[in-house]
C-alpha cells in the first residue's frame, strides 16, 4: 500500500471516530509506529488531522470547541435514545426519592422519556407520589415542568445562551446545599488519565458541584466522548458510580474505569 493511500484511510478512520490511537493504527497496517507517527505528521501538516498524546483525533476537536444544545440534540439520536432508556431504568417506577439531571442534549433525551413514563404511570395509577427532579436545565425543565408526578425544582442563575444552562456562583452555591439520590451527568470528554472535562470554566464549576453533591454519580456519554479531553476538568473517574455510553470502550478507557470502580453499562 502506498503512504498516500494509507494516509487517506487514516484520515477516514479518524473522521469516522474521531481519534485512533498510533498503536491501533500501527497494528490494524502492520507498520511501525515510527511509520504511524510520520503519517500523522504528515497529515497534520496538510490540516487533515489534529495530534494528540498517544494518536491523533479529527481537526475540529478543539479543547475548547462546543456545539449548542440545540446542534447536539440532533445528533447521533439513536445512541443518545439507548443511553436515556439505560439510565431511566435507574429512576424508581414509585416515584420516591429524589434526582438531578444536568444540562447536556443524551440527558435531555433521559427527561423526555422521563416525562412521558410518568404521565403513562399517573394515568394508571393516579397516584399522588411525585419525583423530586432538579435540574438547571431550561430545555429538561421544559420537559418536565407540566407532569404532575414531578416536583420540579429549577435551580437558577446566568443562562449560557449555547448550552440553555443556569451557570455561576449561585448555581453553584444552591448545588451545594442539596443531596439528591441519583445525579445523572452529561460531559464533553471522558479520557482515562484527565477524567471528565467540558470546555466552559463555570460549566465545569456547576458540574463538580453535582458531582460532589449528589449520592451516586451516573454520566451519560455517548462514544464520541469517550478518550476525549476538552478544557476544563470537572470530575475524576474516581468519583463516578456509573458510565454509560453506546459502544464499549477503548482498552486504555476500559481498564482506566475498571481502576476506579466505574459499573460500565453499554446501551
């Protein structure tokens, strides 16, 4: 095979997932590392890739690089629909306890088939038990705001306009003073050695609150987060109870949350 010609199924590949690894790549070519690396210098010099430790990953991968809600929401909808029912599943059928879902488009996706389970229970049963859900959403608490099998609780504070999040110090504070059962996590990366990142500061500030705050921690990702490292940390994987996410991950990923006793569920 000719470098040209290798060099294009690399880039194809790395569009196609969004990273590969140098040994992934040397083992599925049966060429050196030394070779991969050069491929991907090359490519990086012609724009078509970006490098990073240990492989390279497409060129709009950007630590700081963030789509809007409303953008995400129709992507990869299957997968964000697969990794929602998993997580509903967690959520009691007698609407007992209490929840947290955060901002983020799979955990939108996990408060509409919240909505719709409830309304479907309460017609049944007619029973007056309600949910407790908090959220500093604007899209989940649309979502959920006229079920009346939920006690909404919306947290406030300035609105980012690309995520339709309450994000700054009083968000932060009012996530302090609450301990609700199950935090249910959206991210943008999730890598083995940097943890759980998202590229805004007082994003990053709002989720490490719920992160500390909430009893048990379950991130939704789906698989073009996984190995992926943006700007601001927010969480270690230590401090996750749960993943889950709609293709199995990488082995580097993989033994990473074996480590820390991450429960990975694939969707």
């Amino acid at each position: 095979m000719f470098a040209e010609e290798r060099q294009q199924l690399i880039v194809g590949l790395i569009t196609a997932s969004g990273r590969a690894s140098v040994t992934d790549l040397a083992e599925r070519f049966s060429i050196t590392t030394e070779t991969v690396r050069r491929d991907l210098a090359s490519l990086e010099a012609a724009g078509s890739v970006r490098r990073v430790h240990g492989g390279a990953v497409s060129p709009d991968r950007f630590s700081t690089n963030e789509e809007s809600i409303l953008v995400r929401t129709d992507q990869r909808q299957p997968e964000k629909t697969r990794i929602a029912e998993a997580a509903l599943a967690l959520i009691p059928l007698d609407r007992t306890g209490s929840i947290l879902i955060d901002a983020g488009s799979t955990t939108e996706a996990l408060a509409e088939l919240l909505a719709a389970r409830t309304a479907a229970t309460a017609a049944i049963s007619g029973s007056a038990a309600e949910l407790v859900v908090i959220t500093h959403s604007l899209p989940v608490a649309t979502k959920l705001s006229r079920e009346p099998g939920i006690a909404l609780h919306l947290l406030g504070g300035k609105v980012r306009g690309i995520t339709q999040a309450a994000v700054g110090q009083s968000t932060v504070e009012a996530a302090r003073r609450i301990r609700p059962d199950i935090a249910f996590i959206g991210t943008n990366g999730i890598h083995a050695a940097f943890g759980l990142s998202t590229p805004d500061p007082e994003e990053a500030a709002v989720k490490a609150a719920f992160v500390q705050s909430a009893r048990r921690i379950v991130v939704l990702a789906d698989s073009s987060k996984l190995d992926s490292e943006t700007l601001v940390q927010f969480a270690s994987l230590k401090d996750l109870d749960t993943l889950i996410t709609d293709t199995k991950p990488s082995q580097d990923l993989a033994d990473a949350l074996a480590d820390a006793g991450v429960e990975v569920v694939v969707a």
